[in-house]
C-alpha cells in the first residue's frame, strides 16, 4: 500500500475518534468542572482543541521501549 493510500485512509479514523473522544469529555467538563473548581463552562471547538493539545503532549513524552 502507497503512503498517499495510507494518510487518505487513516485521516477519516483519526478524525472520527477524535469526535467520539470529544464528546463525553465536552459533557464531563460541564457537568463537573464548573461546580467543583468554580471554572467557565467551555464551547464544543475549546474542547476539541483540549483534546488535540492533550494528544499532542502525551505523544510526544510517552516512554520509549528499553532493550
């Protein structure tokens, strides 16, 4: 399989997991956030780009394999 091939199946599965991870974390926020820690409800799109930072950081300081 060609790389192009590859980036054009892959890019329709990260973007559906990202909605799907989206989603509950939106609702988890406003329904507890708030209440708790006395902070601002946030919009759908603060969330998604939350998420993405969030994904972001945890790639790139995750554990490498030791021999």
């Amino acid at each position: 399989m060609k790389l192009y091939e590859v980036i054009i199946l892959t890019i329709p599965v990260k973007i559906f997991n990202l909605i799907i991870s989206v989603i509950p974390a939106y609702f988890l926020w406003n329904w507890i956030v708030p209440d708790i820690f006395a902070l601002p409800e946030i919009e759908l799109l603060q969330m998604t780009g939350l998420i993405i930072l969030i994904q972001c950081c945890l790639l790139y300081t995750s554990p490498s394999p030791r021999d």
